[in-house]
C-alpha cells in the first residue's frame, strides 16, 4: 500500500493575496456564556470537562469527585447520571462519554467498566473494557472505539465489541512517548468511515480506515509548536517540581474534535501553557486555518467540545465558590466560503 504524506504549511487563501485567518473572532462568534449553577449538589470539582451537549441543549460535566451533572441551556442543574461507587450505573473516575444514536455511553477509567444510558440517563447495562481507555466513541454504524493514550507504548486505538473485548488494535504510539512525558491528551475523532488519530507528543496527524488501514499521514510545522526534548534526566520521575518544568519546555497536544462537520480541529499549548491554539484541518488533512490563538481555554483536555457548528468552551470560575462558565461559539461562515 502505498501512503501519500502530506506536509501541512500556511498557503494563503484561495483566489486571495492574503493570509489566512488566525484569529478566533474570524471564525468563530461568540453566541451566550453560561454560567453553571454552582448549588452545593451541583457545585463543580477539579479538572471538569465537557462528557457531551444532548440535542435538547444539556450540558453533562464530569469532574473527579467523581460526578457527572447535567445542566439545561441556561446552566440549570437537573440532576446526576448515576453517582459514585461501584454498582450498577456507579463509577470512580469517569472519563469519556459516547453518544450511539439516541443513547450515551459513560467509560469509567477506574473501573475500566462502560455503563449504557438510554436518552433520559436510565441505566440499561454495564459491561467491563479488557483494556483501559482516556477516551470512548461510536461510529455511526454503532461501531465502539476507544483511545488509550495514558502510559501505554504500543498500539493506542481499540475497537471494542459490546462485552468490551477488543477486536482489533492500530495507530502506534509516538516515538517521542517516554516515561517522564506521559501526560493526557492528543486522541481520535471518527468522521465517516475514518479515523483520525494523533498523540499528546508529537504534531503528528494520521487518517485511518475504521479497520486500522493507514490512509494519510499530515506533520505540521508552526513557530507555536515545541516537541518533547529527546532526552531528560530520569530522577525527574521523583521529584515532581522537575517533571513539571520538563513538561513546560515543551508543546502538548491536548485535544482532537470535529468542527462544523466538515472540518477538523487540532488543539495544542506553547510551552508552560503560555497560550493554546487551534488548527483546522479538512477530511484530506489539508490546513484550512492554523494557530488560532483560543480565547479563556481551560488548557488541559476535555475543556472544550463540538456539536455541529458550535463550540463550547470551559471558561474558569471567577473564585472558589464559582462554577466555571461555559462560552458558545458558532462558525460564522461555511468552509466551503473559507
């Protein structure tokens, strides 16, 4: 087989002598913010992120307490899917939701344990993973994949049948993956009958068949971008003040998401999370528009989500007592008008 690479750079606009556009407000307009209800059953905890946005508008947070909350349109708090612990419908660290038509799916990282939800958060079942996941999702046949990113060297993309076994494995691990750089992020998106795939170390893109075929293979080049220096003392993995200073010299790749439906979205931080920036791709992995400076990101995965044409972004609570908030954007143009 033979496999076409492509090397994304910055060409200026189609039919225009000038560059394209990197800034947000270009692309994107901002339609409402949200402020969650910050109540004490519905109070927030550390490291939150968006599980997934319900056709009625819902918003579903999880967070480590463990809790997932859902909250209407206009930042409400309506209830909890499940709770913590460790029956039916319970978890300890959950993770990533999938959306499998009207139904959605909790992966709990603790547990390794997915749990099925109808579209009102009715338990239906739970079955347990033989591999552990950062990330669930469901093709539009209703095919399970998971992403494994977290201190795992091989293969890092698992489709799963519905008892959790997984039925075949793809998409190796970066090269520049050690020890001391273990971190979440990077991820996969599903877009038609294909899987794009890239990882927290290295600006590397790649476009899979669902069955693990390799089809395309995309490196950028970008003034924001830092790799993961080659080599590190390894008695940084003791002391915890030099593994952080480690990972501030270098760019992490946070987050991968569909935009707009037609487009795909690269989430990555200069070094220290000085900034983060989004690069928009299109499904042959040409660059649509790049370092897109983005505004009140939370900086870590899981803090910004896409449904449709509109983006949601967890913005930082004003104190402790506070709920993050939760930014709207919508495309302002088509792609095909970029």
């Amino acid at each position: 087989m033979t496999i076409a690479v492509a090397v994304v750079f910055m060409p200026s606009w189609a039919g225009c002598a000038q560059k394209r556009p990197s800034v947000f407000e270009d692309i994107f307009r901002e339609e409402k913010r949200i402020t969650l209800d910050a109540r004490d059953e519905f109070l927030i905890g550390p490291i939150p992120r968006i599980g997934t946005v319900t056709a009625a508008g819902d918003i579903v947070i999880m967070d480590i307490t463990p809790r997932v909350g859902i909250y209407d349109k206009s930042g409400v708090g309506e209830g909890r899917i499940g709770g913590a612990g460790d029956g039916p419908g319970e978890y300890r660290y959950p993770l990533s939701i999938a959306s499998g038509g009207p139904d959605f799916y909790l992966y709990d990282m603790l547990l390794m344990r997915i749990s099925h939800y109808d579209s009102s958060f009715k338990l239906v079942r739970s079955f347990l993973s033989t591999t552990r996941l950062d990330a669930l999702h469901i093709s539009q046949e209703g095919r399970f994949f998971g992403y494994g990113n977290s201190g795992n060297k091989g293969d890092l993309v698992f489709e799963l049948n519905g008892q959790g076994q997984v039925l075949r494995q793809f998409a190796p691990q970066s090269q520049n993956f050690n020890q001391a750089a273990r971190s979440r992020g990077g991820g996969i998106v599903l877009w038609e009958e294909y899987v794009f795939f890239i990882t927290p170390y290295e600006y590397t893109l790649h476009k899979y068949t669902l069955d693990g075929q390799l089809v395309d293979v995309a490196q950028r080049e970008s003034p924001r971008y830092v790799a993961p220096p080659e080599e590190y003392d390894p008695r940084i993995l003791d002391d915890p003040s030099k593994l952080d200073e480690y990972h501030d010299q270098w760019s992490h790749i946070l987050q991968i998401l569909p935009i707009g439906g037609r487009g795909l979205g690269v989430v990555f931080a200069e070094p220290g999370y000085a900034r983060t920036f989004l690069d928009i791709y299109d499904s042959d992995l040409n660059l649509i528009a790049g370092d897109i400076q983005l505004p009140d990101y939370m900086n870590y995965p899981g803090a910004l989500y896409s449904s449709g044409d509109r983006l949601y972004m967890l913005v930082e609570p004003i104190d402790d007592q506070a709920n993050p908030s939760v930014a709207v954007y919508s495309l302002r143009q088509s792609f095909d008008a970029l």
